[in-house]
C-alpha cells in the first residue's frame, strides 16, 4: 500500500532522481522549487554552476538510465557527445601524455542544461508527479509521537501570487543543495543540527563557451575531441580542460588548487590558457569563436552534514545530494552520486518503508556508507596541498604514499589504470585499489621508475596517432 504524499524541497539533479523514485511507493509527489523551469535547456538562477564543465560519471549514467529510460538516447539525440574518454581526449596528466587506449565505457558529455532539461521531461511524463515553481520552504510542520517529534509537512510560501500555507506529507526530502535551510528548521523545533565537516582545498573555476571551428579548419593532427590537462605542483598549479558539447560548442575551463585561482577577465583567461603545461588548449580556442565571457564559480569547499551520527531523531525526514554531502565539484562526482543515493532511498523504502520507526536513520546510514567513499577521494585529493583547511579523514595520511605511487603506474600498467579508472567512475569501490594483484603491480612499476631514473620531459603537444579501430 503507498503512502499518500511525499514532498522534495529543490527541483535540480538531487530532486528531480529522488522524486522518481519517490513515485513508486507514494500516491502523490510534489517537488517544490524556487526557480521558474526554462523551456528547453536554458541556464536558471537555482543552478548557476551550469556555466562550467559536469562531468556525469560512468556510474551516475547506469543509474539515470535506470531512473529514468531512454535517458542515454534522448541526450544523443540533442546532441550530447557519446565519447570514450580513453580514445577521444588528449589527457595530459602528472605523468605525461596518456596512452591512447579504451576505458570500456562512454561517457556523455553535454551542458548541465541539457542534462537537466532531460531529466526532467522524463520526469514530468510520471503520473504522479507536481513541479511546483517559484515557491520556497520556510518551515517543517510537526508532531509528537511520544518522544518523537515526525514531520508531516511543510510551510510553502509562493515567490509571486498567492498566500503561504501549510501542504501535509508523509514525507519530506531536501534537496536544495548547498543552501538548505534545514539547520535553521530543526532550531525552530527544538532540535540541534548534525555536526558538519568541511574540508576547503581553496579551489575556483573559471570558464568560457565557444564555438568549435569547422572541421576544416582543423588541423590534420588534432585527433582529439577534447582536451584535459592536470596539475603538476609546483610550477603549474592549474589545470585545464575542454569538453565538447551539443550544438557545436566547446566549454574550456580552468581550474585551479590552493588560492591559485583562475582570472576570471578575458584578457586574463586566454593568458592563463598560454601558461599551462601545453599550448594544445590556447591554439584550440585561438580557432575557436566566443560565446560567452568568462564565468567564475569560488564555492567549491567539500561539506559533510553528518546524519547518520545525529543525536537527534525527526521522523518523516530525509535529505539528500549537496543538501548532505558536497563535493569540490573539480572531480565531477556530485550528480553521480545524488543518482546512487536515489536508488539507495529506494532499497530503504522496499526495505522499511517510510512509516518504520528506523527508517530514516536506515536511510542516512545506508547513503552515508556510499558517500564515505567519493568523500575520501575528494578530500584525499584536496590535501595534497599544505593550504588545505579542515580535518582529514582517518588513516588517509598513510595511504597517501601507495596511492602517489598507483597513479604513477597507471600511466605505465593498463591493468592498475582500467582498475583506477573504475574507481573514479564508481563502478568499484576504492578497496579494488589494495587487492594483492594491483598492489603488486604497484610495487613492480615503481621499482622500474627508481631503476630507469627521472622521466623525461613530456612533449609539449600529444602525440600524433592514427585513428584507432
């Protein structure tokens, strides 16, 4: 039997994958946004990262087909590149060019605006389902049960006409990102926030769209569709990518680690393109036609609300996305992992159901143990810089060097580099990384670095091949 209402506060990726499953185990589910919804893939005020690169990793894809069918196909159809980063992309990395060989997987490489636009018209073709526009959540409506306070609604307050009022629900689910109100809601009810860790690696976009020159204007050895160019520390301390996207656009971001942040003027950008580690992404975008000035993005500190460890209880409460756990969105996890944390609401819900007394700790636990993982991945990352503020995770300061030393090798060992590169698409989880075959693949390619001495320099643009297959 389903349960009557369920109401999801924010209409982005978050909301949008949790009000579809919502829709199975619920009569009704209203999402509830502040934005008008543009028509078609346009930009909107609730999402102004959508100016930058997103990467949808190859996991956050299974899933929102899963969700959401004929995802995959209505994105290709609107033009999203289906591409195999391994073939498609000139990736400079720490260690130099990378070989040109399949990962095993595509990945579709599109604006968040057309992501976004696509899933929710498949979402809006539910049945069951209310995008309700330009209204905003001010409050939790409440009661005791005993000792327990359950939420059974919302205050909902309209942008533009009409009067607030109060919509009942068996279930109330935030998703309004980084901004949520909620700590303040639970104040008003008496209840303390969950404790928060933040881990702030200093870290800013800066980003630009073009137009992608005429395939004849091409030069003959650019065999790539896009571009990524690491970090190396000390001398180049940002990094730079090109993605190609729908309508014959390119976007060329710049990102950069520990206070070196990007200009964010167009003068300052295209110097700052000429001064990375190869000229192949200047001379590109020297062909290319502007369409945009620069947009800059500062907010990119990782946060962990920590849930499952709060001391208090609120039934008929959940939260999800950045709401919970966000990432520096430098390593393209966000929407991959609000779509897994989808699909763990709904393992809670055929589990439990929403009227178990234990079901929303259940939930915060269950997604909290998936999050644990991209968490480490992200912050791990982010420390590597000394002006990196916040508390490390436990033990990642002794599995710092191992892990140095596997992305070494995956630029010589294609077995440890399809295994890394499983790990960062989510379709293994990091213990995959210990496994006594990979580490001794580890031990073996480190010890032909020490025995054949310092790398030679890279060259400065990749290397010419043949198309491959």
């Amino acid at each position: 039997m389903k349960s009557k209402h369920a109401i999801v506060i924010g209409g982005s990726i978050a909301g949008l994958c949790a009000g579809r499953v919502l829709s199975d185990f619920f009569e009704h589910v209203t999402v509830i946004d502040r934005d008008t919804y543009p028509t078609g893939a346009q930009e909107r005020a609730g999402v102004p990262q959508s100016r930058h690169v997103h990467a949808l990793l190859a996991r956050g894809r299974q899933e929102l087909e899963r969700l959401f069918p004929g995802f995959a196909r209505l994105m290709s159809e609107r033009g999203a590149q289906d591409l195999d980063f391994g073939l498609d992309f000139a990736a400079l990395r720490v260690t130099g060019w990378a070989h040109r060989e399949p990962e095993g997987f595509k990945l579709l490489f599109a604006s968040r605006t057309l992501l976004e636009a696509t899933v929710r018209e498949l979402f809006r073709q539910l049945p069951n389902v209310t995008l309700q526009e330009r209204a905003t959540v001010t409050g939790l409506l409440a009661t005791r049960e005993t000792s327990t306070l359950r939420v059974t609604g919302a205050h909902v307050t309209p942008l533009a006409a009409g009067t607030p009022s109060d919509m009942p629900a068996d279930l109330i689910v935030d998703a309004s990102g980084r901004a949520s109100k909620a700590p303040e809601w639970f104040q008003s009810l008496g209840l303390q926030p969950p404790e928060e860790s933040i881990v702030n690696g200093h870290a800013g976009y800066s980003s630009r769209w073009f137009q992608a020159p005429e395939a004849d204007r091409w030069p003959r050895e650019w065999w790539w569709k896009g571009i990524w160019i690491d970090i190396k520390e000390p001398d180049h301390m940002m990094a730079g990518v090109l993605f190609p996207l729908e309508q014959g656009r390119w976007i060329v971001t710049l990102g950069g680690m520990a206070k070196h942040y990007p200009p964010t003027d167009e003068e300052g950008f295209m110097h700052a393109l000429s001064t990375l580690r190869s000229p192949i992404l200047a001379e590109a975008v020297r062909l290319a036609t502007p369409l945009s000035p620069v947009y800059s993005h500062r907010a990119m500190a990782n946060r962990m609300r920590h849930y499952d460890q709060w001391r208090e209880r609120l039934d008929g409460f959940i939260a999800v996305g950045d709401s919970v756990c966000a990432f520096n969105p430098i390593y393209g996890q966000g929407m991959t992992t609000s779509a897994v944390s989808a699909s763990i609401l709904g393992d809670c819900l055929r589990q439990d159901g929403v009227t178990h007394a234990d079901f929303a700790r259940r939930f915060f636990q269950a997604q909290a143990k998936f999050q644990e993982n991209p968490w480490r991945l992200a912050t791990g990352a982010d420390f590597r810089y000394p002006t990196t503020e916040g508390v490390r995770p436990q033990g990642s300061r002794l599995f710092d060097p191992y892990m140095n030393a596997l992305f070494a090798a995956s630029a010589q060992d294609s077995v440890v580099r399809q295994r890394l590169v499983a790990v960062i698409h989510m379709l293994k989880t990091p213990s995959a990384l210990f496994t006594p075959p990979i580490a001794g693949r580890v031990a073996l390619a480190t010890v032909r670095t020490w025995l054949t001495g310092t790398q030679a320099p890279h060259p400065a643009m990749p290397p010419v091949l043949m198309p491959v297959g």
